[in-house]
C-alpha cells in the first residue's frame, strides 16, 4: 500500500497531521495535501505545524543520547552516517549562528531542511534541548507560512490570518 492510500485511510485533518510528522515531507508536503482537500488554511496551517512538531522533542532526545550509538549501529548506521554528514556539511554556515542558524536552516521550503534535518542539526550545534525545540518550532512557523504563501499565493496567507477559520481547528 502505497503512502497516499495509506494516508487516506484516517480522516483529511488527521492524515495533514501524520504527513506532518513523517521525515522527507514533514509540512512540506502536508500543506500542500490539505488545500488539495480544501481544508481551511487555517486549520492546515495549524495541523501541519502540531504534526510537524509531535516528533521534535523525542528526537532531540534520542539523537543526544544515541548520537554516538546510530552511527556506529551495524543495520541503520550506514544512514545515520550519511545523514550526519549531510547534515553537518549543508549546515556549516549555519553553525555560528547557533540558535538563529537552526531557525533559518528549518524554515528554509525545501525538502530535507525540516524539523527531523533541524533536530540533527541542533544536535550537533550541541544546542540544550529547549533552546534547540524553540528555535526548530519558529523554523516550522516560518516554513508554513512560506509554503502556505508557495502553494496558494496571498489568498492563501490571507485564509491562513481568518480569525475564524482557526477557531474552528476540528468542524462537526
């Protein structure tokens, strides 16, 4: 079963708030999906960013505490490898900005510079863990903005401030 097949077994706000979550697509690809089923933008927006945080607080624990442990894990540190190097090599200019650089590197619209790439580079900014989950949830604020404006232009940043529409985060 493919991920769209997947996904629409949950109902449309759930399925905006698990692509979400996802690594890769992360509200990246779940603004998108959720005006395509004419989901308030609002509501998008807020989904999105909910789904897009859920799994921050727990990789930046795990990643402080397996940093080490993943890269040298026999069947999954091959990957942890190339993704810290990647990381590490795309983020250098961000590393002297510290708190600042992680906010500008996650809210950067691009595949890969999300919250799970920010988690990683807070990591290895060696960021404390509040500090770190700030700067990566402005990141993800930034981002759906930026993407909300990418996919729908001003009507969609103006569907994103209705007042209403976020009143209503779950209609009957």
């Amino acid at each position: 079963m493919s991920l769209p097949e997947w996904v629409l077994l949950f109902p449309r706000e759930l399925a905006v708030v698990i692509i979400s979550a996802l690594p890769l697509l992360e509200l990246r690809g779940a603004i998108p999906a959720g005006f395509y089923w004419e989901i308030p933008g609002c509501q998008v927006y807020l989904l999105a960013f909910i789904g897009n945080m859920l799994p921050v607080l727990p990789l930046l624990l795990i990643f402080r505490f397996f940093f080490e442990k993943l890269k040298n894990a026999r069947f999954v540190g091959r990957f942890f490898r190339w993704w810290f190097s990647r990381v590490e090599r795309n983020s250098r200019q961000f590393k002297r900005f510290g708190f600042w650089g992680v906010v500008f590197l996650v809210s950067i619209p691009l595949p890969v510079t999300g919250a799970w790439t920010g988690s990683v580079a807070a990591t290895l900014f060696r960021l404390n863990v509040r500090r770190a989950f700030l700067a990566i949830a402005l990141g993800v604020a930034l981002a759906g903005i930026l993407v909300t404006l990418l996919v729908n232009g001003i009507t969609g940043l103006k569907e994103l401030l209705n007042p209403g529409a976020c009143l209503l985060i779950f209609p009957a």
